[in-house]
C-alpha cells in the first residue's frame, strides 16, 4: 500500500478519504497520515463505528462514484 501511494499521482490539496476495517488499524493510519502530509493531501478518516468492516468503504466508494455521474 505505502508503494502505491507513494508513487500515485495525486493533486496537492486534494481530499483523502479513508473508511473501511482497514483504516481501523492505527498503524496502516498513521503511515496514510504520513504519507499525506509528504503529497500534500488532506486526509479525512471515518469514525471507527463506520470502519469496522471493509464493506463500508467498498459502499461509501461506489455511491461516490454513483453520485458524480447524476
């Protein structure tokens, strides 16, 4: 994960978005925190009642992505 973040092309300033089981784990966190402030971003992480299970963010990602076509 650190490798593809790293290497991603991300626009400074933009928001990220972090929800699912995953970002429940306070180490994968702090290294997305790191990893934002060195590309700039502007990381938002859920509640961890909204991250106990990774489906949450699989649905937040596709109404996101269902709600910019309409």
């Amino acid at each position: 994960m650190e490798k593809e973040l790293l290497n991603y092309p991300f626009e400074k300033g933009t928001p990220f978005v972090s929800i699912g089981g995953v970002m429940s784990n306070l180490y994968l966190k702090g290294l997305v925190n790191d990893i934002c402030r060195e590309k700039m971003l502007k990381p938002y992480f859920a509640s961890p009642k909204y991250s106990s299970d990774n489906a949450s963010g699989n649905a937040f990602g596709a109404f996101m992505n269902y709600s910019s076509r309409y």
